[in-house]
C-alpha cells in the first residue's frame, strides 16, 4: 500500500488494520535518505514534518555525525553542520535518537568523514519508547571497516516501552548491484547467525532497512530461515520512477514476534514532499521527476512503515 499525501500518514494504520483488534501500537518507518549530512540542498524541515507522525524512525546513509564526540580509538570528529540541521528539525518534531559511536564501510579506511562509510542512528519519541541498554546493542562486529560479512557492519539498538514491551531493531545497509544477490544473501545469513548466538533472553529481532533487493526471486533466497519480509509483495521503495525497485525490507521472525503487526505500507516520498516545495525555487522536481535534483532535496528512497503491538504482551 502506498500513502500518497502527507495528510493521510495519521490515518495510515488504522485503514491498514481497519479488521484488527489491537487498540494501541508502536509505528516504525524505516528511512534512507541518500547521503544525509551532504547535499546542501536537504530539506530537513520537510522531512521531519513527513515522519514526525512515528514514534521510531530509522535511517540509513548517515554520512557524517550531527554531534561532536570521540571515536572508539580515542581519536575526536568534529559536529556536521547538514547532519544537525537534520536532527535539530527532528528535535523539534520531538524525537531524541541514538547515533552509532563511529561510521562503517566497504574500505579498508573509515572516520574518513566522506560518502564512503555511514554512520546508524534511529530516532525515538520518549513518552512513547525509550533505548534499553540492557538488550542486545550496538554494531554487530567489532571492526567496521572492509568486514569480510558486511559491506557496512549493520547495528542493533534495542528498545523498551513503558508497558514492558521490548524489542531489538538492527538497521542494515546491504551491497548494492543487480549481481551482488548472493553477497546480500550472506550478509543476511550472518545478521541471523548473530542474533541466534545471543545469549539474551530476547528474541524479538527486527531486521529493517536498505536491503537493496532487486526482485521477489533474490528476497525468496535471500530471506534467512525462520524470517518473512513484510514487503513480502515486493512493493517498490525507490522514489526513481524509471526504475522501481524492492530495495527496503523489514524482516522478523513470527514464531518468535507476534508483536510485529503486518501492517506494511510504503509512504510516497514525492506526494508527501509536494506541499512543502518552495516555488519560489522553481518547479517541484517531482512534476514532472527529476530524479537528481529530487534526491538532493529529499532522498531517492520512500519510507516504509509498519507497527509493533502493545496489545499482545511481551513473551520473553
């Protein structure tokens, strides 16, 4: 399902799940904002004002730290102007987040404050969930650079609501190219492999993101045992009209997470982006779609939704 104006995300879920029963829910979009903390141009209050209606946003293709701080090795990196612009207009949206401690990538080189490696961070509403640092947390390796199972080594962060529900989010960003199915296949496999050796009680593992699948037959191999995708349709989530593509995903077990609702819905990044253009900068690059032009306003990826039950308990 696609929501095509801004003024519907409110009434998204109750239409999605119009014959089901669960009175209260968490909603979860799951964002890629193409090089966020680089294009001059983002529209970062826009953007804020599109998912501010959700109580976790994740997002991948952080490209640069919204924060000053000190890296694992000891070594400091100094506040990005494009990216706090970005978490400032959240700020005002009322999300607080939680930011990886460092960036990861394909290369041998990271904390390079470059396009080549992305920083994790996830956006959450505090009177509705809040981070448990006892849950199964942070990156999934310990060296985030050139991993030899990950193109960009995927990070957890777990969360806790006020009713006792909790659950572990782990935000991926999986190798890109029609030809690297059987890379992304292992990188999916290894995201399981880790979450299987936890020795965490939990076992409500939601893996979402930037999957970069390209069709319905890769996600039916990639998808690891005992996982579904809730984009099981394989519903296109780019925003390049020219060439649709199934690329994020939102996997999770349901022997083991009955919370997770199946409640999947695709956002339309151009409809909802529509009311906020500025004329004054000339014609909405979604009428007629300039796809690079669009990108650097916005992103090249439409937000994916779905809900977590507080309904049901907590069954571990």
């Amino acid at each position: 399902m696609k929501c095509l104006a801004g003024a519907c995300l409110l009434s998204l879920f109750l239409l999605l799940n119009a014959s089901i029963s669960h009175a209260e829910t968490l909603s979860v979009a799951s964002f890629n904002i193409q090089f966020l903390g680089s294009f001059k141009k983002r529209d970062d209050v826009a953007l804020a004002k599109i998912v501010a209606p959700f109580d976790i946003v994740v997002v991948q293709e952080l490209v640069a730290p919204p924060v000053a701080g000190i890296y694992p090795d000891s070594s400091a990196y100094k506040e990005d102007i494009e990216a706090k612009e970005f978490t400032d207009a959240m700020a005002a949206e009322g999300f607080s987040f939680v930011l990886s401690p460092e960036d990861t990538g394909t290369g041998d080189r990271i904390h390079t404050g470059g396009t080549g490696t992305e920083w994790y961070i996830t956006f959450y509403k505090p009177e509705r969930v809040l981070p448990d640092a006892e849950l199964p947390s942070g990156f999934l390796a310990e060296d985030r650079s050139n991993h030899p199972d990950y193109e960009r080594v995927p990070y957890a962060t777990g969360f806790k609501t006020p009713n006792g529900t909790d659950f572990v989010l782990i935000s991926v960003h999986l190798m890109p190219g029609a030809s690297e199915g059987d890379r992304r296949k292992h990188e999916l496999d290894s995201i399981a492999a880790w979450i299987n050796v936890q020795k965490s009680a939990e076992q409500d593992f939601i893996i979402l993101g930037d999957m970069n699948i390209e069709d319905c037959e890769e996600l039916a191999s990639a998808v690891p045992k005992g996982f579904v995708s809730l984009n099981n349709s394989c519903s296109s989530t780019n925003t390049n009209i020219n060439g649709p593509k199934p690329y994020d995903h939102v996997l999770y077990r349901p022997a083991r997470s009955p919370e997770v609702l199946p409640s999947f819905a695709v956002l339309d990044l151009i409809d909802a982006t529509r009311p906020y253009w500025d004329l004054a900068l000339g014609v909405f690059p979604g009428d007629p779609y300039d796809h690079n032009i669009f990108r650097q306003y916005y992103s090249d990826h439409h937000p994916v939704l779905f809900e977590i039950s507080l309904d049901l308990g907590d069954d571990d």
